[in-house]
C-alpha cells in the first residue's frame, strides 16, 4: 500500500468554488489509481467555504480526506519563465514537491 498525501487545490471566489468537476475527477481518480479505492466524492459537498473574499481550499488526501484548509489566495509574482530538462515523472499531484522545487531551483 502506498503511503502519501495528495494534495488538491481549489480556488474560492465569493463562496463559490471554480471547476469543482475537474478536481473532483482528478481527486477520484488518483484515489483509484493509487489506493484502489472505487467510491467517489464530491468535493462540493465536503468544503465549506468563505461567503466573501477570493481563498485557496487546500485538501490534503490519501485513503481519506485528511485536511481541509482555507487560505487566503496571495497571487504569485512570477519574474521570468524558463523550458527545463527534467526527467521526474508527476501523474499525481503530490503534496510533497521537492523533486519539481529542486528543478526549479536549478
């Protein structure tokens, strides 16, 4: 059995959560694949979020879902982009991602 936290981020605008459809197919699916776990969830039924303002829930996962957080969405100011050679393989989207930083730092 493989042991990792998953993480799944979801911007929320005013209470509403964007594209809720497409996290919630990668969220089951990764589930599957990975625990072989075949009941799904919908994520909309388990978040609970802010009424106003613009946030990031933040739901780590493994078997279950282990936390659900609400941050308050800071937009990155992103300086300068760059192609990368890289043979790290990410069909998952971990919560640990030190493998894509050490790229990124090099």
């Amino acid at each position: 059995m493989i042991s990792c936290l998953l993480l799944e981020t979801i911007r929320i605008e005013n209470g509403e959560a964007l594209n809720v459809s497409y996290h919630n197919q990668r969220f089951n699916r990764s589930r599957k694949e990975l625990f072989s776990i075949d009941k799904t969830i919908d994520l909309s039924q388990v978040i609970t979020p802010p009424d106003k303002g613009v946030y990031r829930c933040r739901i780590l996962y493994d078997h279950d879902i282990q936390t659900i957080e609400y941050l308050s969405y800071q937009p990155k100011i992103i300086q300068a982009t760059a192609i990368v050679d890289s043979s790290i393989g990410y069909p998952y989207k971990y919560a640990d991602r030190k493998q894509l930083e050490a790229v990124l730092a090099t």
